[in-house]
C-alpha cells in the first residue's frame, strides 16, 4: 500500500469513527439539555447547588484513575497491531486490579471527608445531613465508576466506539428515564444518586459481553496480572496523572472556589453557564476520542507522516466543531438561558461568553495531546497543565473578591489562553515536525474562513427575530449550522472528507432502509 493510500485509511479511520461517535452522542445530549431544567424546578437552585458543590469536591477522586484507562486504549490498540494479543490481557487484567484497589481508596477518603464536609462552605445547618450524605454518594459512585472504566477503555483500544457509543446511550436513556421518575415520586437528589451508581453497576454486564464475543482473547477476569503489567502501565500513565491533575485544577475547582466564598445558590447560577460552555467540548469529545488509538498504531509502526496527517485533519475537524457551536453560542446566550432555564438565569449570559471562549482555546489543543499522548511525549504539556490550573485558582480567589462570579470565570480564561496558545502549540509543532504555515493553512484557515458567514448570518436573524422560545432559537441556531456546513464543505473540506461524508451517509440510508424493509 502507498504512502498516500496509508494516510487516506487513517484519515477514512478517523472521520468514520468520529461520525459514528456523534450518533450516540446526540441522545446523551438532548437528555442532559431536558433534565437540567427539571432538576432545577424540581430541587431549587439551593439544592442543587449543594449537589453540584458535592459532586466537584468528590470528581477529584477521579484523579485515582492515574490515567490507567488511557494507558490500556494505548496499549490494547499497539498489541493488537503487532499481534501480541497475551501482553494486552495481562496489562487488562493489572489493570482491574490496580482500579479495584485504587476506587476503595476513593471511598475510604469520602466517609472521612463526609462529616467535616458541611463545616467547610456557606452550607445552612438544616442541610449539614444531606450534605454529608451527597458526598458519601458521590464518592461511593467515583469509587465504583474507576474500576467500571475498564470495559470502556478495551472498547476503545479495539476501535469499537460504535459499541462504546451504543452502551453509552442505553445508560444514558435508562438514567434519565428513571431519575425523572424519581424527582416526580419525590425521591430527591439522594434517590438521584442512587440510580445512577444502580444503572452504572448494572452496564457492565452488556459491556463484559460485548468484549467476550469481539474479542474472546481479552477475557476480562482477575487471572494474569504482573507486576511487569503494573510497570509498563505506570511508564505512560505517570505524566498522564499530572495532566489531570492540571486538568482538575482548572477545570473542576471553580464550583469550590464558589462555594467557600459565595453563597450556595450562586453554585447552580455558575454551573448552569458552565454546563452551556461546555457544549462545544461534549461535541468535539467524540471526534478525540478516536486519536489515541489511532495515534498509539501509527506511533508503534514508526510512521511520522502519517502522523503529521492524522494531527493536521484531527486539529480542523477540532476547530470546524468548536467555532461551528462556539460562535451562536456566543452570540445568543441570553435568549438561550431564558429558554432553557428561565429569565432568572439570563443575566450569566456574559459568563456563557467568558467560559464558551476558554472552552474554546483549550478545546483546540486536545488533538495536540491525544496525539503526544499516543507518541508517549505528554511530559511537558503535564507539567503546563499544573501551572495553568494554580494560575486558575490563584486568579479566582483574587478576582471572586473584586468581581464575583465574572472573576471566577475570567481566572479560568486568562491562563488557558496563555498556556494553550503560546506554550502547548508550539510545542506540538515542534515534536511532531509540522510548521508553523501548515497550521495556519491546513487547519486554521479552512476552520475560519466558513465561521465568517455563519457569525453575519446569526447576528442579522438575531436583531431581525429576537428570539425567546426555545424552538425559535433552536431553528437559528440549525439555519447558522447549514450555513457553516455547506460554507466549510466548499471551501475548507479536503476532497477525501467529502468522500467521506457521502459514503457514510449513504452507508446510513442503506442500513436505515433495510431495516425498514424488515419492519
């Protein structure tokens, strides 16, 4: 096979498993999008801050996950491209082993912090209960969750993502569907959390089936684990651990920054504009997460051009995904608020500004570290993340005393965009090989040039409609999308991504078809 045959199956690889990813993705987000609202009329904005401010302080015991789960799709996709199938089932099998070890640490560590939990934020008396019973929960549900990632990163590393994909979906829907019911019988936010730690135990039976019948040879059990396997997952996971502790400082902090200055309602007001920024992320996380593996196959065949390609292609899709949801967002945040969760909440507009734009700089540089992460060359972007996230909380709890929650959100977007732009760029550059004019002109220009259209286009409808329902701002937004769309496939798509997109959807009417002709 030629080198330009080899680069087209890779790039055919990596838009085929990212168009797959966003079938599922598209359920997890209309169910997230609905039951905020709900859970806010169903809780008030004081409960469900408290909830929030109980689920920040326990995600920091994700950080026992030590990047073990990354480090098995690393290398479940190398040994499965060099054949060496038994290496795979003992890093699985020390890994499982390492998770169930690390996640009962979570849990001891949440019963200790459970009682005093109360005492450290603005938290009334009457709640100081139920407060200590959400973060025994949540940590139980990190304790658990740690070693359940295990089925995932095996799907991943085999590049199943349609099968992690579809998974995922059924649990998002029986989740939703049973948290509504609880919030209507009055079950509460402790009922909440009951059902997601029940549906989550519950998954990985389909999950563990799933992997027995694609890949018998990757049994998941607890026979084979190595203190050699433990070693090798170290060597890669080590500086991945660092990378998410920056990762958390920046990311994950700002609800605890909130909570031990501001009052508790504040909480839900921050994290409401929060989970709208993040749109752009959830989306673009289904293209990453086929990187890895991809960049883990290409790294282990020693192929550089290949490389070189996959992180061009992977950085303009990154940036065709962002700016194509990052721009309406931006340009309708008030009307998008009062219609998702009520005028009460339309004045964190400028918040969903502030935190859409650092959504976006450090959303750019994912493939920049999936692909040094798959090349085992995350060093230095791990030792960048600690310093932006102390930069972040530094920032906050300075500007959360001049600026209230606008300090908070600028101290998460003044070092992202120092960190990400003039320091993790140039250094990906340099260790991949690529110039600066290749990025310039293969992925950011080409990402841009359709943004322009599509930012006129929504600003005239804004001023000329003025948008307030839901369904009004919901036919915007798509009319803004189409425009994009069709403006980046003639002008930014390369002839193989148009391919592409027409084979897959072919492909789909095909499969569509037949099973209606079944039915």
């Amino acid at each position: 096979m030629t080198n330009d045959k080899r680069t087209e199956a890779v790039v055919r690889r990596l838009l085929r498993g990212s168009l797959s990813n966003y079938l599922g993705k598209f359920i997890a987000l209309a169910a997230w999008f609905f039951l905020t609202p709900f859970m806010l009329q169903q809780l008030g904005a004081t409960v469900y801050g408290l909830w929030v401010l109980a689920s920040s302080v326990a995600a920091y015991g994700w950080l026992f996950d030590f990047g073990i789960a990354a480090a098995l799709t690393k290398y479940i996709a190398e040994y499965r491209a060099t054949g060496q199938a038994d290496q795979a089932k003992i890093l699985i099998v020390t890994g499982l082993y390492l998770y169930s070890a690390l996640g009962l640490m979570v849990i001891a560590l949440s019963a200790t912090l459970a009682p005093i939990f109360p005492d450290l934020f603005s938290i009334a008396p009457d709640q100081h209960a139920m407060a200590t019973q959400l973060v025994l929960l949540s940590g139980l549900e990190v304790g658990l969750a740690i070693p359940c990632a295990t089925t995932q990163a095996i799907l991943r590393g085999l590049h199943r993502f349609e099968l992690a994909n579809l998974l995922s979906s059924i649990s998002t829907i029986v989740s939703v569907t049973a948290m509504a019911a609880i919030l209507v019988l009055g079950g509460g936010v402790i009922g909440l959390m009951l059902v997601g730690i029940a549906v989550m135990l519950i998954m990985q039976v389909p999950s563990i089936w799933c992997i027995h019948r694609i890949a018998p040879e990757l049994r998941v059990g607890w026979r084979g684990a190595s203190w050699q396997g433990a070693q090798t997952l170290a060597s890669f996971s080590s500086w991945l651990f660092v990378l998410r502790i920056g990762g958390y400082l920046e990311m994950k902090t700002d609800e605890i920054v909130i909570g031990a200055f501001l009052p508790i309602d504040a909480v839900a007001r921050y994290n409401i504009a929060r989970k709208l920024s993040t749109l752009p992320q959830m989306l673009t996380e289904q293209l990453v997460r086929v990187l890895l593996p991809l960049a883990s196959e290409l790294h282990a065949e020693r192929d550089m051009a290949r490389l070189r390609s996959l992180y061009i292609v992977s950085m303009r899709l990154t940036l065709v995904i962002i700016l194509a949801v990052s721009c309406p967002l931006m340009l309708l945040p008030q009307a998008i608020l009062t219609a998702w969760v009520g005028a009460s909440y339309a004045d964190a507009a400028h918040l969903v500004l502030i935190l859409t734009l650092a959504s976006l700089i450090d959303t750019s540089q994912w493939p920049a570290g999936l692909v040094l992460q798959g090349m085992a060359q995350h060093r230095v972007p791990s030792v960048l993340s600690i310093y932006t996230g102390v930069a972040n909380i530094v920032l906050s709890i300075v500007l959360v005393h001049f600026l209230g929650l606008t300090g908070i959100a600028l101290g998460t977007l003044i070092p992202t965009s120092i960190v990400c732009l003039g320091f993790v760029l140039p250094y990906t550059m340099r260790i991949i090989g690529i110039s600066r004019r290749a990025v310039v002109v293969e992925s950011f220009l080409p990402a841009v040039w359709p943004a322009i259209p599509m930012v006129l286009v929504t600003y005239m409808l804004r001023e000329a409609l003025e948008p307030t329902s839901l369904f009004s701002i919901v036919a915007l937004v798509g009319l803004s999308l189409l425009v994009y769309v069709i403006g980046y496939l003639s002008m930014g798509a390369s002839e193989l991504e148009r391919q592409t997109y027409r084979s897959f959807a072919l492909s789909t009417l095909r499969s569509a078809e037949l099973h209606l002709k079944r039915w």
